[in-house]
C-alpha cells in the first residue's frame, strides 16, 4: 500500500512534507523589475507627501490676556542615559545655541573616508560587510553612475541624475514624485525620521553558554563615560564588594532543580495510601535525572547514588532517636528493604576446596546461584508485600509513617530549608558521591556549581583618633582544616583611603604573594598554627574606620575555613629614648603563658633616625628582626611557650600525659569549637603541640604544679648615630638619667619606697581595646612609641627591661647603707676631682652682661620684666644653670625661691650637704668653692642683696 502511493507520487507532482517538516529558510534574492522581492517594505510618494514635518498649528487663535501657549519643545523618542555626575537640565538643538551662525552643509567631491573612522568596529563581521558594500556603491555611483531600478508609477526617485550617495533614502521635509527635488532638511521641531547618538568607542559581543558566567572589565578613562550593556538574560555589573555576595548565592537552575525535588517529594508524601502515588513516585525518580535518556546501567547508577545520598542527609538533620523510625518510613514508602544498610551484616563463606569441589562442573555452579537467587527473591518480595500492606490508610503504623515522612519534607525540603539543606543534598549528590563521576556531566547544573562560592565576612569600626597617623584595622588567624589545599580570595573592604592586607603563614613566617594593596588568590593548605591576616592603613583626618573582611571560598558540603571571629588588642607603651654605650633605643619584656602571635611596631619622633627592630629570646635567637626608618612593622610574630617549673620538686617524665596550659593554645581552642566531622581533618593541628616534655611531681601528688611565663625580649638599636639630640632634649635625658641614679632614690625610706613602687605599678588595661603604660615619663623629644596588636584572647602586653638597673642600684643602695655619710662623701670627692681635670675656655663677652647681673636679680624677672628686656635673660635660663651644678651655694642659699622640680627633695638634699660640711670642716669645702668659682665667673656671695655670708658661703 504505502509502495503504491511513493510510486503513484513520483510519476506526477511532488509530493507535500508531512506537518512535522518545514521548508528551508532561504533568503529572496531581491529582482530589479519586482519591488515585491525586496527585503523591505515597499514606498510611494503619497507616503511620503503624507509625512507632516511641521509642527502643528494651534487651531484656535490665543484669545486676549489669555496666557501663552507653551512653545513645542523637541522631544528625544531615544531616551539616553547620561552618568549621575550629569544631570540633564534641558536639551538644545546646535541652532539654538548658535543663532546667527547660518548652517552650512560641506560637500566633499571626493570618496568619504568610512574605514578609519570606523576602525573600532572593525572586528565584526557584519560592519566590515556594510562598509565595504557602502564604499563600492558610492565609487560606482561617481565614477560609473547605475540605473535607478525597483521605480513603480507610485514611487519616482527624485535623485536622478545625481551621484548616489548612502543617504539618498532620507525624505525629511522633500516632497516625492516626478520633477520634485531631492534636498533633505534638519527639522528644527516636530517628528525626528533618523536619530543618529554615538554611544562609545569601544564596543564587544560575546556569545555565552547557558548558566552562571563572570567576567571582569577594565576601564580606564580621565572623563565620564557611560557604559551601556545588552543582554537577553539578567546581568549585574557593580563592584567587586557587590559581585563577591552575588557569587555566593545559588545558580537559578540549581535552585530550580531544587524546587522540582521538593515539590515532587511533597506531592509524594501527599499521595501516600493513594491511587495516583505509582505516578508520584515515577514523577519523583524523574526529578533528580538529568534531561538526556542515560543507558540502563547510568540511569541505576543515579538512582542508587542520589537515595545514598538522601539517606545520608536524613540522617543529618534527624534527631538520633526518630531515625530509625525515618528510615523504615521511606523503606515503606520506596518499597524497599534493602534501602539503608547502616550495619554490614554480611560474612563472607569461604568453602575449602577439595578434590570434589574442583571437580564439579560449570552447570552445577550455575544451579546453586540460582537456586540463591529464587531464594533471596521469595524473601524480598514477601518483605515487600509487608510494606505494600501499610500503604492502606486502615493499616495501624499507616498514620505513623506518614507523620515521619512530613517530618522528613519539614526538615530538609520545606521553603524555609530547601535553599540551604536540599541544594546541599544536590551538590553532595553530584560532587562527593563517587559512584557519579562517570555520569556527573549528564547535567548542566554542574558548571555552575564550580561558579558559586562560600563567603565568610567579618565587619567592624575602628576609631581614628589622630590624623595623619597609622591605624591597625583588623587582625585575624584561620585556620584550613581540609586534607586537600583550598582556594581562598581574601578582600578588604574600607572606607580609609590607604590601605593593605597582608597574610602569613605562621608555621615558616613567609608572606604570601599580594598584588597592590590585596592578597591574590592562594592555596591554602592545612598546618598547626594557622594563617595571620593583617590590615593596617593610613588615614589623613579623624574618623570611623568602618571595614569588612570577605574570605572568599569554593561552596563546599563541609567546613573549609575556621576563623575565630575576636576583636584587636592594642597595646601602647612610649618612652623617653635616652642615650647609652649600646646605642640602645628601647629595649622591652614581654611574657606569654601560651602560644601566640601578634604584631610589633615602633616608631620615634625623629624622622631620620634608622634603627634595627628584633624580638628575640633570652638566648639570643631571633624571631623577627627588621631595619627601617622612623617607623618599622614586625608584621607577624609568633612565639611559642616553653613549660618551666617555677619550683625544683618535680621531675620530667615522658610516661605521664601532662599538657601545661594546653587549653590556652589557640589550636586547641578551635580544636572545641569546630564541629565532629571537622575533627576529623584536624589531626595536625593536634601534632607537635606539646613543645616540653611531660613533668610529674615527686613527692606530693595533690600540689598544685605552677609554671614561669616565657620571657622574650623585644629591642632596637640606633644605627650610625643617626638620632642627633638638640640642647633642650639632652636636658630631658639628663633628668632621665638623673631619676633613675641612686641619688634619686637615696632618701628616706618611706619616700624611697613609694617612689620605687609608682615605677613598678603597671596600668589596668583589662576591657579596652588601647592602653598606654605608667612608664611615660615626659610627652617631649626625644621618645618611642611601642604598640603590640594582638587578638583579644591573648591580650599580649610589654613592659621596659630595666632588670639590670634595678640590680645594680640595689647593690649601691647595699653598699651605701652601711655608711649613711659614704653617698654624699664620694659625690663631693667626684666633683672635685672633675672640676681640677675640667679645661675652662674663655668666656663670651656677649655672655658676661647677662651673668653680671644678682642671681636674686634672675629669679624675680617674672615680677620685674624691665630686667629680662634690658639682659635679654629669662627666668628659665637661669633655672637651667642652677639645675646643672647641683652643688652651687647661691642655689643652697636660694633653695627656698625654688618652686619647680621637687621642692621637698632639693630641700632635704641642701639640708644633708650641710650636716656633711659642718663635720668636714671649712677647708674641703673652700677648696671645692674655690674650684668651682674659679671656672664659673658667677659674682661672689657678698654681692647678694648686701646679705651677710659666712666664710664657708652660707648665711
């Protein structure tokens, strides 16, 4: 029958497609003596005398003290949008603006240059196509002029005889037919036939895959521009703080393909005990398949690795004591026992072999299995027959395997958990299960799953007390807790102009790899102490350091990152920098009692002081040394506590399990906090932690064992003698020094001991995020400044090393306490001694004039100024000359007009020097005074406001 009609078709016509099939689309090609085959509409001259150019006319005349009608204003039908920086108040034709400049049409005789105008367009092929077409009509129209064709009786060009030109199509304001004039016209007002905008110079088209897709644009330019971007699908172009959320938000075709599973599972759950629920359930296996027809073997293969999966994830968002209830509920509802297999029971028989076994042929092998088989069949399908029973809604448990699948549907595919826990269930389907790698690519999905990623942020404010200064902004230590190395993306966002984020490892000290002021993407791998992250940055005015830390990651099933969310302490301590043999700029103390890392920084108030920065041990070994100038950052620190027994009970023995102060470390802190499966990967944190050996005591085992912090030493030696002091600052070293001499602390005890106890008494810094020290002893030149920035968990602080002072005035303080008398006895002998080795240069006469005058003179220029303005001296600088000599009669006499540095002190010490003169006798002291006037042309007492003086010098 169907031969018949093939061949009855052939003979005559040939046969019509059937409905399913169309015919080629092929392109008309255009005739010249048939205006129907051109590929656009056809036009007539009535079509175009009928276009209204002009504006219209009001049709009423304005009646008197009527108010004017508002003037028609051009109106762009293409809207163009112009940057923020640029509002548009109104729009202006050139005529406008330039009204008495007549418009002038230049017409070039020669061919117009459309190739380097256009070279930017170039690169499609279609604008190459349509400049090469309009360059060779235009030759040809001027050198060899064609017909005129495609003319109807309604349509005459009015461009004969004229040399074709590319926009002989534009009618505006010209009337068509036979004898009319082709001359286009701008319209000044009313309708626009032909809007000609350029919108850039640069322009792309790319053609991308269904799915997620990134792409980044550089874009450099001195004025404002505008970027117009088209696309058929939804684009989003904004920063890279905006982009990095975006990217962590799931793909629309998984949250599709999410939806479809829950919904499909619901409808399941809903049809249980039901006639249509054989149909849910085929609707159900569909949903997770992909779209293409697999092979059988494929199609099982999904099957069973998608319900392995979903167990899996039933099992982690159940509560230990329904799961077993669950797992027998889908067993009901899948009709299938062997559903869950948590516990292997399976045993493996190996039969011996023997002469009989091998003798048995293939046939009787074949038997047994099946034999197996039909039995295992039997078993399972009564088995089946069991749970098909608890289908009917009269059965007892039917009520109570439907409330467990609910709960099932509630906890991991309901609207408020599908986003996170099914899309989960979807990404551990296709990425972690093993048994999918063969058939993972089936689905498109699986691209955009590489395209999303995990964001972890961290936000906070830091205050900006003084300008033009350095502000620590964050610090952080995380730690990868993955076997495999992992991608990471770190990113800070701030609102200080300048600004840089800086990463260490912290198990070698190495930084790693930053592009400007970021940190370019590394692998991270896992190590014992983790990775510092240090911001820091430069603000020029006083503000709110507002700042957020993006850690940017591959979306992952498990935990990549732990990164304990504390704030920064920081710990300021200054000083006032005093000169010594060891060019010595600071030289501090800090204790730990458990692992840490933190960040130094020192800084003096001399700009071109260089000096070398190191934190060392009490041994020697250095941990971190730097040389810089004015300013120097020990980024990254980290120190490791060394276990000592503060007493000599114990002993080390490696047979008991004894970690000192193990719960302080950072590793073990995260080691509590990360969750069970994590615990897992973290076996190298826990490896190397304990860095003593194990100690017990020896006799009492219920003493409580007490350890020594570790010390370690932080210093900064002056370079080449690069920190020059003025006059005025070697003053306040001088009083620095003199302060920390035993004089200073010879004096009675009660006030010796509330002296030494103000020096050692160390600041309450507990709860504020910056403390400064007691140990400031001027605000003036010349001083450092130390800031230790650490977490708030270790809370790291330091204090000045004077360990050796302390010592050595301890012993002077032993040697002179035998002798009340030995102090001042052997700082006269000193002076003296000094002063008959001392070289007197000859004295300014510009100088004699001023120290001519009474030293009572000196001291009373506040209330007589006429002095100070006709001697040129002030009150201070005569202060400052007494201060130098602290032996000089006229202050011993003139001690009670002293106000400042100590009243009390200078007191008793001129109390003390005139007990110890009077049981010397005249003669050491003439011979000291003698001394001392001679190399000092101060006038002698006798001129002192007519006072009578002794012959030892005092009153």
């Amino acid at each position: 029958m169907s031969n018949a009609k093939s061949a009855k078709a052939s003979a005559g016509k040939a046969p019509s497609l059937p409905v399913y099939e169309h015919p080629p689309q092929v392109t008309p090609v255009p005739v010249a003596t048939n205006p129907s085959s051109l590929p656009f509409p056809e036009w007539s001259d009535q079509d175009i005398n009928a276009e209204k150019w002009d504006v219209p006319k009001p049709k009423e005349k304005p009646k008197p003290n009527s108010p004017p009608e508002e003037v028609p204003q051009y109106v762009d039908p293409h809207f163009i949008h112009m940057p923020k920086s640029l509002p548009v108040v109104q729009w202006k034709r050139p005529k406008e603006c330039f009204i008495n400049v007549p418009l002038v049409m230049y017409i070039d005789t020669g061919l117009p240059d459309i190739i380097s105008g256009n070279q930017h367009l170039l690169h499609s092929e279609f604008i190459r196509e349509f400049i090469a077409a309009v360059g060779v009509l235009n030759y040809l129209g001027i050198h060899r002029p064609f017909t005129i064709e495609f003319t109807t009786p309604t349509y005459l060009p009015t461009t004969d005889g004229i040399p074709w030109k590319p926009w002989h199509h534009i009618y505006s304001m010209c009337k068509g037919g036979k004898g009319q004039k082709h001359n286009p016209q701008v319209n000044q007002l009313g309708d626009v036939l032909i809007s000609v905008n350029a919108y850039g110079t640069r322009s792309a088209l790319l053609h991308i895959r269904p799915g997620r897709a990134v792409f980044k644009m550089w874009v450099k330019s001195d004025n404002s521009f505008i970027i117009h971007l088209l696309s058929d699908s939804e684009i989003i172009c904004n920063t890279l703080e905006t982009i990095l959320e975006y990217m962590s938000h799931e793909s629309e075709k998984l949250m599709q393909m999410s939806d479809i599973i829950s919904s499909s599972y619901g409808q399941l759950v809903q049809a249980f005990g039901r006639s249509e629920f054989k149909d849910k359930l085929t609707l159900f296996y569909k949903s997770y398949m992909p779209p293409c027809v697999l092979p059988k073997k494929a199609s099982i293969t999904v099957h069973a690795s998608f319900m392995e999966t979903f167990l899996k994830q039933v099992e982690d968002y159940s509560p230990q004591s329904e799961f077993t209830d669950r797992v027998f509920a889908l067993k009901v509802l899948f009709l299938n026992p062997t559903l869950y297999s948590g516990h292997s029971n399976k045993c493996d028989l190996k039969f011996k072999t023997n002469e009989d076994n091998e003798s048995d042929d293939v046939a009787s092998i074949k038997l047994r299995n099946v034999a197996a088989m039909k039995i295992q069949a039997l078993f399972k399908k009564i088995f089946i027959l069991k749970l098909q029973q608890i289908h009917n809604d009269s059965h007892k448990s039917y009520f109570k395997i439907f409330e467990c699948l609910k709960k099932i549907y509630i906890d991991i595919f309901n609207v408020n958990n599908r986003m996170n826990r099914c899309c989960d269930l979807i990404r551990k389907f296709l990425l972690v299960n093993i048994h999918m790698i063969s058939v993972r690519n089936y689905y498109s999905v699986i691209k955009d799953l590489s395209y999303t990623t995990c964001l972890q942020q961290f936000t906070g404010c830091e205050q900006i007390s003084t300008a033009n200064s350095w502000v620590a902004i964050s610090r952080h230590v995380f730690h990868c807790i993955h076997s495999r190395e992992i991608s990471v993306k770190i990113n800070l966002f701030c609102n200080v102009p300048t600004f840089i984020v800086r990463v260490f490892d912290n198990d070698s000290d190495k930084e790693i790899a930053r592009h400007t002021n970021n940190v370019l993407v590394y692998k991270y791998s896992a190590n014992v102490h983790g990775y510092t992250v240090l911001s820091y940055g430069w603000s020029d005015r006083e503000d709110k350091c507002q700042w957020k830390l993006d850690f940017t990651t591959m979306k992952s099933h498990d935990c990549l990152l732990v990164i304990p969310n504390v704030n920064i302490y920081n710990y300021v301590l200054k000083y006032n920098y005093t000169t010594n043999a060891n060019n010595y700029m600071c030289r501090c103390i800090i204790n730990i009692d458990h692992d840490v890392s933190f960040t130094l920084r020192l800084s003096a108030n001399y700009e071109n002081v260089v000096f070398r920065f190191r934190c060392v041990n009490e041994l020697g070994q250095v941990f971190g040394e730097v040389i810089g100038k004015q300013n120097v950052i020990l980024p990254n620190v980290m120190l490791k506590y060394i276990p000592v027994i503060d007493t000599g009970n114990y002993v080390y023995n490696e047979s008991v399990n004894v970690s000192p102060r193990s719960s302080k470390s950072r590793s073990s802190a995260i080691l509590r906090k990360a969750p069970k499966k994590s615990l897992r990967s973290l076996d190298k944190l826990s490896r190397g932690k304990q860095s003593s050996k194990d100690i017990i005591k020896r006799q009492d085992s219920s003493q409580e064992i007490k350890y020594k912090d570790t010390t370690y030493l932080v210093e900064a030696f002056v370079i080449d003698d690069s920190w020059p002091l003025t006059n005025g600052e070697w003053d306040v070293v001088q009083e620095i020094k003199s302060k920390r001499s035993i004089e200073y602390l010879y004096v009675p005890d009660s006030q010796a001991e509330s002296s030494i106890s103000s020096k050692k008494k160390r600041p309450q810094s507990a709860g504020s995020s910056k403390c400064s020290t007691g140990y400031t002893l001027f605000a003036i030149s010349p001083y450092w400044t130390l800031e230790v920035i650490s977490n708030s968990n270790d809370q790291v602080t330091a204090q000045i090393d004077n360990r050796r002072d302390e010592e050595i005035i301890e012993i002077k303080k032993k040697w002179y306490g035998d002798d009340s008398e030995r102090f001042i006895k052997s700082k006269l002998l000193s002076f003296i001694y000094i002063n008959f080795k001392l070289v007197v240069f000859p004295a300014v006469p510009a100088l004699a004039t001023n120290t001519s005058l009474c030293v009572k003179d000196y001291l009373k220029v506040s209330s007589r100024p006429q002095v100070a303005l006709e001697n040129n001296v002030s009150q201070a600088t005569v202060l400052n000359v007494l201060k130098k000599e602290k032996y000089h009669p006229y202050k011993l006499h003139l001690v009670h007009e002293l106000s400042e540095d100590d009243f009390d002190r200078r007191l008793q010490f001129c109390e003390q020097i005139l007990n110890i003169f009077e049981n010397l006798g005249t003669g050491l002291f003439c011979a000291a005074f003698e001394v001392f006037k001679s190399s000092h042309p101060y006038p002698p007492p006798r001129e002192m406001g007519g006072e009578k003086v002794s012959k030892n010098g005092f009153s």
